[in-house]
C-alpha cells in the first residue's frame, strides 16, 4: 500500500490555502509550492493527488509543472543554479557562464552534481534584464554573473 503524499497535516495547510479562493482549483499554484516545499519535488504521485484534491485532470497539473520552471520533477542539488537564457542575458554573456558551470561542476544542464550539492538548469527570463547575465541560486538572485562570481558560488556553497 502507498503512502499518501498529502497528509493529513499537509491537507490542512491546503485547505487553509484553498479557502481563499471562490473555487479551489484556482488555488493550484500555491499548492504545488507548499507541496514542494515539504516534499523537495512534484512526483507523479503528488501530480496525481493534488488533481484529484483540487478536482481536476492529472494532465492540467503535469502541464502547469512542467512549463514552471520553477517546479520541480525531480531532485535538485542543495544549490540549484538557474541561468537565464534569454536575448539580454544571451547577449551579455550567459552562455559563456553556463559553459564555465558545466566545466567546473562537470553536468550538463538539468543533471545534479553525484553528491547533491550542485544542479543546473537553463530557464527563460527571469525579469531582471538590466543587471544581466543572471540567475537564480536556489531563490537568491546572482546578477551581472562573471566566472568569479560562478567560482565565489561555488566555493561557498561546497
């Protein structure tokens, strides 16, 4: 028998979250955050129990995760670098920055270091184009990235 992912002490957090909607289903991205929150990730199963909570199709959840970049489905390093790719982050050097992550950790975007403790990912916009190339470390903005600051990163967080 499976474990239930939503608890009954996470359900309660739910319904609390809930109640401030006129429908539930409207509640669906504060959810997954709590979700996430107390769970590290959005499994399938979660994906599956929360749509049958908010009463609708498992396939509306999957979709709403995965084009959120900041869902996860699955486990992220304790330091999960998410590098914006986009035109100003492209064109002042993001690219180079990535390529420096994935030579000094040795991943390619959406892998995890074998210890843990490092994940990259590529992301569309971050919305802080004028302080780029960004990202964001776990949810701590990093701005006007240089090799340096990647290294300082890494160093600090190892």
């Amino acid at each position: 028998m499976q474990v239930s992912i939503l608890t009954k002490e996470l359900l309660q957090q739910i319904d609390k979250i809930t109640s401030h909607y006129e429908q539930k289903q409207a509640a669906l991205l504060p959810v997954l955050h709590l979700v996430q929150e107390k769970e590290g990730l959005i499994s399938p199963e979660a994906e599956k129990e929360v749509a049958e909570y908010l009463g609708i199709p498992v396939v509306h959840v999957h979709e709403v995760i995965s084009f959120y970049h900041l869902f996860r489905q699955k486990p992220k390093g304790k330091c999960h670098f998410a590098v914006c790719q986009t035109t100003s982050c492209a064109l002042l050097g993001a690219e180079e920055i990535i390529e420096h992550i994935k030579e000094r950790l040795g991943i390619q975007p959406g892998e995890t270091t074998p210890d843990g403790k490092f994940s990259l990912s590529v992301v569309e916009c971050l919305g802080a184009c004028e302080i780029a190339p960004m990202m964001q470390c776990n949810k701590e903005y990093q701005v006007s990235l240089t090799k340096e600051k990647i290294d300082e990163l890494i160093k600090t967080n190892t």
